[in-house]
C-alpha cells in the first residue's frame, strides 16, 4: 500500500515534447509538493500544495505547471522541455505546513530530455 | 548559494563502528532540522529531526546532535549495519522564505561493510 505514489517512474521524451507526472497520496495529508533533484543532487522544492491551493512557486518557469483536482493529487506538466529539465523529480506530502513536519516522498521520476 | 552543505559526498565504515555524518548550515534564522536516508530508486525517508531548542536528540540507533553556534549538525549512528548504507540528506527549515519550505544538502553517501 504505497503512501505516495507517482507515475512514471521513468520518462524519456524529445525536446519540445509536453509531458506529465502524476502523483497521489493516500495518507489524508493536506499539503502536497514537488521537488526537483538535479544532476548536483540538489534537492529543491518547486511548488507546494495545501487543500488544492498553490502556496508556494520557487522561481520555476512558466512551462511547469502544477495542477491539484484534489488534495490527493498533485500532478506536474511541463511544456516544451528542454534539455535542462533531465533530472529526477519528487512528489511529496506533508500533514500541514508546520514548521518541522516531515515529508513523505514518493519513489521519483527521473526524466531524461534528448 | 549552498545554505545547508554536507561536504563529505561519501563516508565508508565498517559493520559495528560508529558513522557520523555531518552538515553545515549558514542561515541563522533555521529552527529545525531533519535527516532524511535514501535508497537507490526510492524517495527519501525521513529518520530523526531536531529543533533548535535542543542539543540532542535520539532515537534508537540514531542521535543527532546540534551545534547551534557552529551552525553543524551531525548524525551518528551506532552501530553501523551493512543496511545502513544508503544516502543520507541534512534539511532544515527555512522560514524566511516560504513557510515550510525544507532546504535540503547534497546528501552523503554511506556504505558500511560487512
């Protein structure tokens, strides 16, 4: 029974193609991220979640666009990607915003660009 | 600009020994801290945290101690076992920005032999 689970695991597509992850959490969180890790393996956060409404955008460009029908779901689309895009990216969900509340994260999806 | 830095990008230690990791971090107004162990192919998952109000924290196996005035963090872990090998991310919050928002290091990859 995964906690947070995103799909594709792997996700190999041409520059200037649109694609999507999708991720879904069933621990009944209410706040919900993504994280890119790039090839410094740097952990940064991208967005986040909380009850379906955008609270943060961490200077990402415009081409990714992050959409949450529910508080369940946080699904990333990213438009014309470009070879700077090839990194692996993590969903992840929290109880709340607190300071100190820990993140579940799901297995990634590690996106190459050619 | 690295505000949480682990240094060390690996650490090798035998089965039983004490391993210790390290973190540096430069913004003062952190207040909380977390460790965070990472398996190839998975998402991280959170292992002990600890608030700026403590020196120390333990957990099993696991204790993490903070130097506030040193701005370090280190995490031990006695004894080592072989299923410990694994990366392991220093996080810490950062309320200046974006409530929430865990600023994550480069990771130290550990691997503890047989």
């Amino acid at each position: 029974d995964t906690a947070v689970s995103q799909t594709p695991k792997y996700l190999v597509t041409q520059m200037g193609n649109d694609k999507s992850i999708k991720c879904e959490q069933n621990l009944g969180h209410d706040t919900m991220y993504w994280y890119k890790q790039d090839s410094k393996k740097f952990l940064k956060i991208m967005f986040s979640y909380n009850n379906k409404e955008l609270i943060i955008n961490e200077t990402v460009p415009n081409r990714f666009s992050p959409k949450s029908p529910d508080k369940a779901h946080l699904n990333l689309h990213i438009n014309s990607l470009e070879l700077g895009d090839s990194a692996v990216y993590f969903c992840a969900s929290s109880p709340d915003r607190a300071r100190g509340e820990k993140l579940f994260f799901g297995s990634g999806t590690q996106l190459s660009v050619l | 600009d690295q505000q949480v830095k682990q240094n060390s990008p690996s650490l090798s230690v035998q089965e039983g020994r004490i391993s210790i990791l390290n973190c540096d971090y430069t913004n003062s107004m952190f207040d909380y801290f977390l460790w965070y162990k990472k398996y190839p192919a998975e998402g991280p998952t959170f292992l002990i945290s600890i608030s700026s109000i403590k020196d120390k924290n333990e957990d099993g196996r696991f204790t993490v101690f903070l130097n506030k005035s040193a701005k370090h963090l280190s995490l031990h872990i006695v004894p080592s076992q072989p299923g410990d090998s694994a990366v392991y991310f220093c996080a810490a919050n950062n309320y200046g920005g974006s409530q929430g928002n865990l600023i994550f290091g480069k990771g130290t990859k550990l691997s503890v032999k047989p």
